[in-house]
C-alpha cells in the first residue's frame, strides 16, 4: 500500500511543474549540513522520510525545481496527508482540508489526482535553518491529517 501511495504522490509532484533535470546542490548542502538522511528521485527532488514519534513516519518532497514570479523565487515543499478511493474527495473531507489550511503558519492543501498534498512555499534561498523548519512543520502537519483521517501511516 505504501508503495502505491508513494507512486502516486511522486506523480502528483511531478505533473506540476517543469522537472528540475538535476537535484539542487545548496539544498544537498543544506540537507547534509543539518544531518536529513533523504533519497534524490528521478525528477532531481529530494525525498525524505520524516520520522514524526517512534510509532510513525511521513513522506516529504523538497523540490529542486524553482518557480519564480518578477520579484521571488519559490522553493516547494510537498507531503501527501491523504488518499481517495475515488477521483474526488468526499466533501467532509474537502472541507476539512480547507479549514486546516485557514490555520496552518505554512502551506496549504491542494488536490493531486486523489492524493491531498499540503505544499509548503518558501524562499528558494532559505537558510538550512529554515528549511529545516518547513520540513519538519510540512511533515508534523500532513501527518495529523493523515492520522485524523485514516487513522494509518501509509504515507
């Protein structure tokens, strides 16, 4: 099941964006620096497993690609928190993604296929520090979701 999932996910982080043809030596760095054990996937991202308590774990993507508007350049970060049966997701559940992403300091829900993956921005030249701290809060968030939803770790 996890594998199914993790195929699914790495198609929703691929299909949205141009693919980075080789994984991002400063985010490399920083990952190295703060000792993040992670995996380069066949799209250049950085793919880690966040360990959440000794019971649980979540999956999260540091994009190497960088979108960028006139005057920023954006670094995401993506973690799928849950998986529909079918293509949409069932209203109560649409809602309450909405609702999480009114509170959330970062990120927001979005829908890839029939995963929800909360997607995490920051600036593409944050610190080590910083982007620490979004893979951490990315993970921590997304996997109270798929906890609250599902009550699994499949993701």
């Amino acid at each position: 099941m996890r594998a199914a999932c993790l195929a699914l996910a790495c198609l929703a982080v691929s299909a949205t964006a141009v693919h980075a043809a080789d994984a991002d030596p400063v985010v490399k760095a920083q990952l190295e620096k703060k000792g993040t054990p992670f995996t380069i996937d066949d799209d250049g991202d950085f793919q880690i497993t966040v360990r959440i308590d000794e019971n649980r774990t979540q999956l999260v993507w540091v994009r190497s690609a960088v979108e960028e508007t006139n005057h920023m350049r954006v670094r995401e970060i993506w973690s799928p928190g849950y998986q529909s049966e079918g293509a949409a997701f069932p209203a109560a559940i649409a809602n309450d993604l909405l609702e999480r992403s009114n509170t959330l300091k970062l990120g927001s829900w979005v829908k890839q296929e029939k995963v929800a993956m909360l997607v995490t921005k920051i600036a593409a030249d944050a610190s080590a520090d910083e982007l620490d701290e979004a893979i951490d809060l990315t993970a921590t968030a997304a996997d109270e979701v798929e906890l609250d939803l599902t009550g699994k770790d499949d993701l």
